[in-house]
C-alpha cells in the first residue's frame, strides 16, 4: 500500500515539476518589438488611387511611411463598417507620443483602446 502511494504522488508531482520547468522556459518578448497600439473607429480617408489609398484616417500615406524608419505610426490595419462609411482600425507606433494628434481628436472618432 506504501509502495502505490509513492508511486501516486511520484506521478501527481511529475506534471506540476514539468509545467514550472516550462514556465522556466518561456521565451519573453524583445522590448524592440513591443510597442504601443491603439484601437479607434474612424473615417476613412485618401482618394482610391495608387498614391492616395483608402485607409484610416490618422493612417500615414504610403509616401509617408519608410520600412527603415521607427518612429510616427509604424503599422495599421483597417477593417471597414458594415455601411463603408467608418473603419475599425488599429495603429501601432513605437512610443504613445506618436499617437498625440490621434488621442487628442474627440471630433471625427471614437477611442476603443490604447496602450502596449
């Protein structure tokens, strides 16, 4: 009987040494690739055309933007309403200050979230 409840805890206590070994494991993410976003319901903006495409409204232009470059919004991704007038749309910069101009614009939008 000894014998069974050693074995018992032997195997109740294998799964919880496994799972804080895993948790030793966990590979966290690398501060340069952490960075603020902000999620807002906005107006489109920009013409259709090649140069100017439809896009958020504080979404740069692609002239506007350099893959080189980390600063300013570096990243967005627009989802359109159900009526095409407003989009879902998610910004992403490096630090909150490039969100300035966005966060302090309660005209044209509304806020869902912000922050890393």
């Amino acid at each position: 009987m000894i014998r069974f409840l050693r074995n018992a805890a032997v195997v109740c206590l294998l799964p919880a040494v496994q799972t804080a070994t895993a948790q030793q494991r966990t590979h966290h993410v690398d501060p340069r690739n952490v960075y603020e976003r902000v999620l807002i319901v906005a107006p489109w903006s920009g013409s259709g055309t090649k140069a100017d495409p439809k896009r958020g409204k504080y979404a740069p232009s692609p002239a506007q933007m350099s893959p080189t470059s980390r600063s300013g919004i570096i990243g967005f991704q627009c989802i359109p309403s159900d009526d095409g007038q407003l989009a879902l749309c998610e910004y992403v910069a490096p630090t909150r200050a490039a969100f300035s101009q966005l966060l302090s614009d309660h005209t044209s939008g509304y806020l869902l979230s912000h922050g890393a």
